[in-house]
C-alpha cells in the first residue's frame, strides 16, 4: 500500500517494502540505508552546550570544523577503495565508495573558533561550545555638515 506512515521518513522504503518481497539484507545490499549518518545530541551543560555527532566509520582526517558568520559547519569526506586481484593481476572484485556528510549548527557571531573545544573518540565527535552573548554594538551618532 503506497499510504505514507507517520513512524518513517523515507517514502522509497514503503514502496519497495510493499512491492517487492525481498529479505531486508537484500534490501540493504541493493538500497544502502544512510539516515543514521551524523546524528547529533545536544546537551545544555554549565554555561554553554556539549554536541555530540555520531561518524562510525569516519576518521580524525576525514573531519574539517568550520566556524564563519556565527555558523559551526562539520563536513566528513571519506573514500575507500578495495582491490583484490587473482595471481594474473585480475581484477577477482574491486568497490570502491565516496562518502560526504555536513551539519551546520548556529552557534553565534560572539563565539570564536578558540572558544570552541572539539575532540574525536570511538567514532563520536564530541564538541564543548560556551555560551555567549551578542555584544550590542554602540551606534556611532554621525552628524551632518550643515553649510550657509
């Protein structure tokens, strides 16, 4: 039935599930499932927030931090390639995979790159962001020559 669930996001996942019988580890050979990439809890601790982004299979090298206009952005770029290859140098299998993922949190202008603390661990990366307020900029009165 092609009747949306409210328990899934995935409108494909029905439709195939519907049509077609095939086991669920076929499904994920075919269809690889991929919603569970950076998912992210956050923690309101002290006088600021702990953020904590789930990359299993991710490496320290493959993370790039980014922090511009008050913007926290976290990309993870991964590619792998396996080659096995028989006694006369053919190829007996070869996959390869390239993988990108990015989140973007707003994290305020008052915040800079040094206040943020980040660390990777076990496949988590585990980020301590202060809490900071927005300076109020003192507006500067500018006054107009009045000539005669």
């Amino acid at each position: 039935m092609l009747v949306p669930s409210i328990f899934s996001n995935n409108f494909a996942d029905e439709f195939f599930d519907d049509m077609f019988d095939f086991p669920a580890s076929f499904r994920r050979m075919w269809r690889p499932e991929v919603s569970g990439m950076m998912q992210t809890d956050v923690k309101e601790v002290g006088n600021g927030y702990e953020l904590s982004i789930e990359l299993p299979g991710y490496k320290k090298e493959d993370l790039k931090a980014e922090l511009k206009d008050g913007y926290l952005t976290i990309n993870a770029e991964r590619n792998s390639q396996n080659d096995e290859k028989d006694k006369d140098g053919k190829y007996v299998r070869r996959e390869r995979y390239t993988g990108h993922c990015s989140r973007s949190f707003y994290v305020g202008e008052a915040v800079t790159e040094h206040d943020i603390h980040a660390k990777f661990e076990d496949g988590i990366l585990t980020l301590q962001i202060p809490k900071k307020e927005e300076q109020k900029k003192v507006e500067d009165k500018k006054y107009i020559a009045i000539e005669g």
